[in-house]
C-alpha cells in the first residue's frame, strides 16, 4: 500500500502518482483549488473586458464595428501564441514559475492597455496581455490536476472555469458601474491591478507540482518530502523512496510526443473539438453585448445580456465536472455541445428583446461555455506528467486559432450589413463539427489514463 513500509525493504515506497487518490481533500488542495478559481477569474475578467467596451470606444474614437474588429483578434493571437509556448517551458522548468509570472505579465499590459491612444496602440498592448492569458490559463490547470484526486479531478479542474465565467461577468457589472462615472480606461485599470497584486501573493504560497518535482526525484529530494508532507503531515521522511507508476513518454517533454500512436487520435479530435467550440463561444462572448443594443437595447442592458451569457457558463461548467466525473466524458460534452448548437439556431430566428433573449442567452451559456472547460479535464486526463503541460496548452493553443476567427468573424458580419442574428447563425455551424470531433474520439477512443 502507498505510504507504508515493505517488509522486504527498508525504505517506504510512495508512489508520487496515487498517494493522494484514497484521501480526503487536504486544506493544501482546497487552497490551490482556490487560488487557481481566482487566477481564472482574472483571466476571464482581461478576456471579456473588451466585449464589455466595445460600444464606448466605438463612440469615444467614432469607430465602426469593423475597425474594432483587430483589437478584439489582436488579444486572442497573443492567446494563441502565449498556450503554445507556455507549455513546454512549464514542462521544463515547472509549473509554478509559468503560472505566477503569465498572471504578472497580463496584468502588467493590461494596465498599460488603458494609456493606449490610437486602435494600433491598443493592439499592440491586448496582443502583450492575450500572450500572458494565454499562459496563463492551461498552466494553471495543469497544476491543479496534478494535486487533485483521480475521483475529483473532472469536477475540480471544471469548477476553475467557473471562476473564468464569473470573472467574465463581473467585468460586465464592474463596467457598468466604472462606466457610469469613469471612462472606458478604468475598466483596463482595474483589470490590471489586482492580477499583478495576485502574482505576488502566488509568488510566496503556490507550491510546485509533486508529480513534476518527480521527474527529477534526486535533485528535488527535500523538496519533495516538504511538499508530501505539507499535503499529509508525517507521510515522508528520509526513509521514504518515491517512485511514479505513471507510464513514461519516448519523446519527453516535445510537441511531437503528442503524435505518438497511443494519442494521436485524441491529440487530432481534441484539436478540432477546442478549434470549432472556442470560435463559437469568443463569437458570442465578443459581440452579444454589441448585438443587443443595435438591436436598441442600451448600453447596460447589452451588458446585461452579456452577462447573463456568463453567468449560465459559470454554472454550467460548475455541473459537467460533477457529471463528467460519473458518466462517460465524451457523450456528457458532446451532449453539451448539440444542446448548445440548438439553442443558437433558435436565437437567430427568435425577435430580439431583452425578456425573448435573456432566458436562452443564459441555456446558451450554460451549454457551450462547459464545452471547452470539459475538453480541457479530458486534455488533462489525456497526456502524463511529462508531457501534460504541453498537451493541455496545445489544445489551448490550436483552440484559440478558433477564437480569433470568432472574434474577427463577429465584426465581418456586422460590417456587411447583415442582420444581428446571423451572429447567432455563424454559431452553430463550427458547435456541431465540435460536437462530431467529440463522437468520433469517443467511440474511436472511448478511455484514456486517469493517472
């Protein structure tokens, strides 16, 4: 049994990968679990912040819809780029140094986003901000899968990207409110601050990963039997010997051993699911908030919308961890994603009023935002230690090739001059590729390590 002394050896054999899996959750996990809720939180505030501005910095520099359109895909290229380098580096020197210094790094542009004075200026600093995001967030999940149990990993890992959703809503109703008595920069103030105060505070309390600690057990010894010990007090000593049952890659710690036959097939699906969901759900978080007023809502009443959109994703993906965690992954996501797919065929063929719209705004939220947070435990459930990293923030990377394209999507539309609704339309369209992505590895690949 883990944990306990062979009586053929004088040593305790730990093994760094179950030790956990039969016990409680320790006040250790429940704090990581905590501190990577608001490590998302402020990522979903900095990601949805420019949805929420749109119309005021349309008015203030006398913007059209399609001029706006860069900023919004300028941030989520630095997403893009800032998943795919990420991963690796926190494969290679740890997960704590990538989590605490990208939550320093988009805070830090996103304050200086808020001095921006023209629309190639505030590119430039929301593609520096999208480049800390993007690293920030699969890195963060990493960390806290390799902490949580096999038992709860799903709900856990899910449960964060409720505080993204919450961070995404409470940057609607910190607007209105900034808003009201400040200009539009104040909103990139805010959203700066606290990340940068956040990262400090990460800088002295996060611990590194046991599991990543173990790929090098000599030199990380001590460390090792502090950290065991400070997540079950009295388990390691100097007698205990670590050993990992987890399978080891050929191709350590390199992009391509995501192509090894064993994940290949989940490598591909996955990639394709994260592409067409995350263009779905950044077209509607991007350009919602902007479709309600032009169809005369106002300003706070878009915003309004938009935060009812996030609201229904927070608990959606607060529910499909704790599913997910009793039924078979794939068809609760897939699920998921045809739901959501019908419900935006019904809001482009629906008249647009705030009571007609909010109801299925918030089933809409609650079905596609759990989409991609569901992808992301099964991303994480994938790939082993050495190469988890890599593999969670790929999918995170290719996924945001998706929201560029939905962000950027939404200004073309509008700026054609076609109705708001087709919004909605364009939705559905990549929902049910996602959603076939989903089938296919589930019966092409139906399981897959909970190591």
């Amino acid at each position: 049994m883990n944990g306990e002394r062979d009586p053929k050896s004088p040593e305790k054999r730990l093994d760094i990968c179950t030790f956990l899996d039969k016990r409680p959750l320790g006040a250790t996990q429940w704090f990581i679990f905590a501190v990577s809720f608001a490590a998302l939180m402020f990522d979903g505030f900095d990601t949805a912040v420019m949805g929420f501005l749109s119309t005021p910095l349309i008015n203030d520099w006398g913007l059209g819809d399609g001029a706006l359109a860069p900023v919004m895909m300028s941030g989520l290229v630095g997403l893009a780029l800032g998943a795919l380098t990420a991963g690796p580096l926190a494969d290679r020197y740890g997960r704590k140094l990538i989590v605490v210094g990208s939550i320093f790094f988009f805070g830090f542009w996103s304050l200086v986003s808020a001095y921006s004075w023209n629309v190639p200026s505030l590119c430039f600093f929301r593609f520096l901000t999208g480049l800390g995001l993007g690293a920030s967030m699969p890195n963060t999940v990493t960390i806290l899968s390799e902490f949580a149990p096999s038992r709860y990993r799903s709900w856990m890992i899910t449960t964060i990207y409720c505080g993204f959703s919450l961070g995404a809503a409470s940057c609607g109703l910190v607007s209105i409110w900034l808003l009201e008595y400040y200009s539009w920069r104040s909103a990139l103030v805010f959203g700066g601050l606290l990340p940068i105060a956040f990262a400090f505070l990460l800088l002295f309390t996060l611990p590194e990963s046991a599991r990543f600690l173990m790929l090098n057990p000599d030199k990380n010894r001590a460390r090792l039997i502090g950290l065991v010990n400070r997540l079950i007090p009295g388990l390691a000593d100097e007698s205990t010997g670590f050993y990992s049952s987890e399978k080891q890659v050929s191709s350590r710690k390199s992009v391509r051993a995501l192509f090894l036959p064993e994940y290949r097939l989940g490598t591909a699906a996955l990639w394709l699911a994260m592409l067409t969901v995350l263009l779905a759900n950044y077209l509607l978080t991007s350009w919602l908030p902007r479709v309600m007023t032009l169809y005369g809502l106002s300003i706070a009443r878009g915003a309004l919308v938009g935060v009812i959109f996030q609201i229904g994703g927070m608990l959606g993906n607060f529910g499909v961890g704790w599913v997910m965690d009793r039924f078979e992954h794939h068809k609760v996501v897939a699920a998921a994603v045809f739901s959501g797919a019908g419900l935006a065929l019904i809001l482009a063929r629906q008249p647009i009023s705030l009571l007609t719209a909010a109801p299925l705004v918030f089933l809409l939220g609650l079905t596609v935002s759990c989409v991609s947070t569901g992808l992301f435990a099964v991303a994480a459930h994938t790939y082993p230690t050495e190469i988890r990293a890599t593999g969670v923030s790929w999918s995170a990377g290719i996924g945001r090739l998706g929201s560029i394209t939905g962000a950027g999507a939404g200004g073309l539309i509008l700026s054609l001059g076609l109705a708001p609704t087709s919004i909605f339309m364009a939705a559905t369209v990549p929902l049910l590729i996602s959603g076939a992505a989903i089938v296919v590895k589930g019966r092409r690949q139906p399981s897959y390590s909970r190591a």
